[in-house]
C-alpha cells in the first residue's frame, strides 16, 4: 500500500494496521466490525449528563486537579479546529485575585458515539488538565485513567473514517 492511499485520519499509524480497516471498508463491512465490537451507546445526551460524566471521571483518577467550570457538547469544534474536544483555561483578574477557570467542549458527534469513544477523549482532555503538551507524561496519564487509550484512539480514528464514508 502507498503513503498516499491512506486517509489523512489514518496516516500516523503502521500500513500493516491500516490496511485491514480499508479492506473491510471497501468491503462494506467496517461498521459490522465496529458495532460488534463496541455495541454500547452511552446516555449522556445532555450537556448537565455530560459534565456529570466528565466530572465523576476526573474524581476518580484526577482528584487533586482544578475544578471544572464547564464541560459542554460543542457544534463547531471538528468544522473549526479540526479538534474532537478541546479544553482551555481562562484567567481573569476578579478584585485584588486571579480567577481560573477550567473549561472542556467535546464535539457532538460523541453524543451518538460508543461510550468507550466518549470516554477516551474525556480522559484525554481530562489528562490536559495537568501536562498541556501531548508528551511522554500526557499519554501516561492518558492510559492510567483508561488502559486501552491507544486501542481507542484508533479504533475511534476507524469509527470517525467509516462515519463519513457512510455519509458519502
């Protein structure tokens, strides 16, 4: 296979992964694989479900980090940023004291995505919190929270390639 037959979603990982995928995708039988191996969708429809969901996450594995401010589904974030969830810290000053705020937008299509989805990039945008960069600390935090991060991330990246396929 050539470098430059494979999406750009996919172009940072091994032909020898990649290869299978676009196998079953050509075949019409990618989102078969994929429904059987994440069967479950999540019920956090609703931005106060989300924040709950972000928020009982980060009490298990990050308790000592900053509060969260706002965690919401957000529209525009795969349009503009080429982004899945984002997370920014605002400061402020508020009388005499500098005021943080926490924020997380994860992108709508998660509201009908697997839970495992969901979770792998509230873990990501959580594990933000405490390493800004995605470096060697980041992603062992990624996978202290959930294990399987890198399984997820490329079966998500997968997901994501036979969603637009599909709505071709």
């Amino acid at each position: 296979m050539n470098r430059c037959d494979i999406p750009a979603i996919l172009a940072g990982y091994p032909a020898g992964l990649v290869e299978p995928v676009l196998h079953l995708l050509a075949e019409g039988r990618l989102g078969d694989a994929l429904q059987r191996r994440y069967p479950l969708r999540h019920a956090v429809r609703s931005d106060r479900a989300l924040y709950d969901y972000v928020h009982a996450i980060k009490n298990e594995c990050l308790r000592n980090t900053p509060p969260l401010s706002k965690v919401v589904y957000d529209n525009s974030l795969k349009l503009l940023r080429q982004a899945l969830g984002t997370h920014t810290r605002v400061s402020r000053v508020q009388g005499g004291r500098l005021k943080a705020k926490n924020e997380i937008r994860i992108a709508t299509v998660f509201r009908e995505a697997p839970e495992a989805f969901l979770r792998m990039i509230v873990v990501h945008e959580l594990a933000h919190l405490r390493e800004r960069e995605h470096d060697k600390e980041f992603y062992q935090l990624c996978r202290y929270m959930e294990p399987a991060y890198h399984q997820l991330e490329f079966d998500l990246r997968v997901w994501l390639l036979w969603r637009d396929a599909a709505a071709m």
